[in-house]
C-alpha cells in the first residue's frame, strides 16, 4: 500500500475546484511554472484518491485577463476579442494540469465550451457527468465560451449544471476577511457567512455574477488557501478551514 496514501474520509460526494491563473505561476510573476502546477496536482490527485469526484474549473489570469488588456488598447483590440483571448489563455493552462494530473496516474478529461477537438473534448453535460461517475477528474477550459465575464461565473454554472456538493475556490489567503489582510493587519477572517452579507459588503470571495447565482441556486461556497500544502485535501475531509458562504451549515467529516 501506498505509505502516502490520504486517510480522511471526504465530506463531500461531489466537488468543483475553482482555480485561478495564479494557481499556475510563482508568486507576483506570470506564466507557467512546472512546479506549482505539480504542486496543485498532487493535491487533487489526493482528494481524487478519497473517490471524491473533483471537476476543475482553471482561470486565465496569469497569461491575459480580458479586462486588462482592453484597459491598455480597446483602440485595437476588441472588447469581446480581449475576452477570447482570455478564454483561449484558460486551455493553455488546462492543457498543463491534465498532463500533471496524467503524470501522477490519474485519469483526466480537458473539456472546452469553444470547440478545439484536436486537443479537448467539448464541454457536454451528459459526458461530463460520465466522466465524474468513472473517477475522472474534468478539467473544464474556456470558462462559459462567452465573452464579457469570467471564470468565476463559469464555475457557479457548472457547479449547479454538475450538481455538486460545494464550490471551492482556491485562494493566497486564508478565506474570506473583512478587509484586504495583505494590506490591512486588522483584517478579520470570517468562519462562515451568508451570501447576503457577501453581497451588501461586498467582500471579496468571487465576482458579484457569480455570488448573485450562488445564491440563487443555493450552492455553498468555500473558501481556502490553496498554497498550503495539503489544504485541498483537508477542506475536501470537512476540516473547518477558510471560509464557509452558504445557507445550510458546513458539513463535517464523513458525511
Ligand atoms: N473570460 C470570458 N468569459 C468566460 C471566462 C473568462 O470572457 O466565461 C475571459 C475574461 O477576459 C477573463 C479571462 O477570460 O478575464 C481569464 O479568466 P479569469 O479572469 O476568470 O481568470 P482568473 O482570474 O481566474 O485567473
């Protein structure tokens, strides 16, 4: 047996991890770097090891936000174009992961909602499902396949489209706090929340589209910090780490 093998028993049947762009890169520099994808896959291969099904749901930021470039030149980049490329920027890193996680001997699926067949799957409902009830772990690129939001968005879409249990959104910090804690020492951390109060103080947990369809569909939202090692993992086991932003309480162990 496998000395590394995780022990914990999930809380959860069902998740859909929400990765930004900086997941992919070194701290305040852009790009891939090699290590820290290895990084975050060993972390999912270990809640996929607990027979958690995880989907991925993968950012763009550290290789082109739309936002940002339209702030430097809409003159002669498009709007909606800026945002494909932003899009397209979520593959180049989905690409990365599902070789990680396939090097670590996990099963993978890349699936786009903006059809590239000779690299991904396009994103289907149905087969996604499948995937998950194999013990694939889906890496879901191109956020919804439309311009004009981001990928926060697309994981609160497919979270309640895939029916999981819990949205989690990874994070540098520690959850969600009252002010900004790389900047305000005062800052406190909040053990849980509802989404009304995420909205009226608009704290910073996912974008406000996201959070308003959350709520509307009654998904819970974690918030973590994913560059602890073994965090995913301990959150997945119902630890009561980060931030919980939910109507019901937060499940505990082996539920
Ligand atoms: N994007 C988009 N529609 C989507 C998802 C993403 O237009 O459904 C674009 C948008 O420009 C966004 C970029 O792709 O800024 C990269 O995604 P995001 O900013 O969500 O990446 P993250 O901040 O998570 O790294």
């Amino acid at each position: 047996m496998d000395p590394n093998a995780p022990t914990g028993k999930a809380a959860f049947r069902r998740i859909l991890l929400k990765l930004s762009g900086e997941s992919f890169c070194r701290p305040g520099e852009g790009g891939i770097s090699v290590e820290e994808v290895s990084r975050i896959a060993r972390q999912i291969s270990r809640i996929a090891a607990l027979g958690v099904e995880v989907g991925v749901v993968v950012g763009g930021g550290n290789i082109l936000r739309g936002a940002q470039l339209i702030s430097r030149g809409a003159d002669v980049i498009k709007e909606a174009t800026a945002h494909y490329m932003g899009m397209t920027a979520t593959v180049i890193n989905g690409l990365a992961l599902q070789d990680a996680l396939e090097s670590m001997g996990c099963e993978t699926r890349l699936m786009t909602t903006i059809h590239m067949n000779e690299i991904a799957e396009p994103f289907i409902r149905r087969r996604a499902l499948s995937h998950l009830s194999k013990g694939r772990i889906i890496v879901l690129s191109t956020g919804t396949g439309s311009p004009f939001v981001t990928t926060d968005t697309a994981a609160a879409l497919r979270g309640k489209e895939l029916g999981v249990d819990v949205l989690m959104k990874a994070t540098r910090v520690d959850g969600v706090y009252s002010a900004d804690p790389e900047k305000n020492p005062h800052a406190v951390l909040y053990e849980s929340l509802n989404y009304d109060q995420v909205l009226r103080d608009e704290l910073k947990v996912m974008d406000m589209t996201a959070i308003g369809m959350c709520m509307e569909n009654r998904l819970p939202i974690l918030v973590f910090n994913f560059k602890k090692e073994g965090n995913i993992e301990r959150v997945v086991c119902g630890e009561p780490i980060g931030t919980w932003v939910g109507s019901a309480t937060r499940p505990r162990a082996g539920l």
